[in-house]
C-alpha cells in the first residue's frame, strides 16, 4: 500500500508496470501501450491537484489510461486496423518440460484474451489480473456493478471455450478461488 504523503510522480513510478500491463491488454500493442502510458503519466502529473488523497491511486490512474484509450479508439476510426500484440517470447522462465508447458499455457491463454471482447477483457484484467473488486472495477470502467459481473462471468466461459481450459480443474480441492 503506497503511502498518502507520497506524490502523484512517486507514486507513479512504483505504479507503472501495473499500468503498462493493462495499457497492453486494452490496445494489444507493446509500443501503442508505452506510447498510451507515457500519456497518462503526463495527464496524471499536470492533473496531480485533482487526485484527492485517500482515495484509490490506482483506480485513477486506470481511468485516466482508459479515458486516453477510448479517445485514440476515436481518433482511429478512420486510420484503419490496429497492430495484434506479439507473441509472449520476452517472458522468461526456466528451463525444462514444466516451464515448456506452462509457457505453452500462457501463449494460449494470452491469444484466446486478445479474442475476447474489449469490454469483456477489461473487466477480466482490472478484476483477475489487477485484483480490483467489483465495485472498483465498475468505477474503473463507468459502469454499473452488475455490468462488471456479468462481463466477467461471460469472460470467463469465453476464455474457458477458446482454450479448453477448465479453470475449477486446475484448482485443488482446498482452493478458495483462482485468478481466472
């Protein structure tokens, strides 16, 4: 938990890799997601008298970065199609037939969530990636609770369609619950 005597560009700065990975699952370009983070930080400092202390940084952070999201989504109409997100092969793991394994997992769980629907993964990334509540995650987005719930649990059955994947299986019985 970051501390509230911290400043917006301290804060920032812990906050950016948070911010990079749902810049990224909101547009599916690397360089489109530095270039959407690089313009929130700046929103974020020029605006940093209208973040009212003791409220959630990073839920205002979130909103900004969607805010400037849907506004490039709007400038883009006429540009035509948006580059897909590349293939996961910066992400580093250890050697051997677990790690290959798991790392196939990954690149089919990353393909099927560029699938999904936009508003279906925003949701999934802010409430299973991020860990917001519901509520959060539809102050996040503008919407309503119910919106959030229903957005995800269609997600979630996309997400187990696309991938075969039974994500109550690979839970063991003591779970309480899993990221997806």
């Amino acid at each position: 938990m970051t501390n509230d005597t911290q400043t917006v560009p301290e804060r920032l700065v812990a906050f950016l890799p948070n911010l990079r990975r749902f810049a990224i699952s909101l547009c599916r370009s690397r360089e489109l997601a530095d270039d959407l983070v690089q313009m929130a930080c700046e929103r974020a400092i020029l605006a940093a008298d209208s973040f009212v202390p003791g409220s959630r940084f990073d839920a205002w952070m979130f909103r900004i970065l969607r805010n400037l999201w849907i506004d490039h989504l709007r400038r883009q109409k006429t540009a035509g199609p948006q580059g897909d997100l590349e293939d996961a092969r910066d992400v580093s793991i250890p050697s051997g037939e677990a790690a290959s394994l798991a790392r196939m997992d990954l690149l089919e769980v990353t393909a099927a969530l560029q699938k999904l629907p936009a508003e279906q993964r925003e949701v999934l990334v802010l409430v299973c990636v991020e860990e917001f509540s519901y509520r959060d995650a539809a102050e996040v987005l503008a919407i309503p609770i119910g919106t959030v719930m229903s957005r995800l649990a269609r997600a979630r059955k996309n997400l187990m369609e696309l991938t075969g994947i039974s994500f109550d299986e690979r839970r063991s019985p003591d779970s309480k619950g899993g990221v997806l």
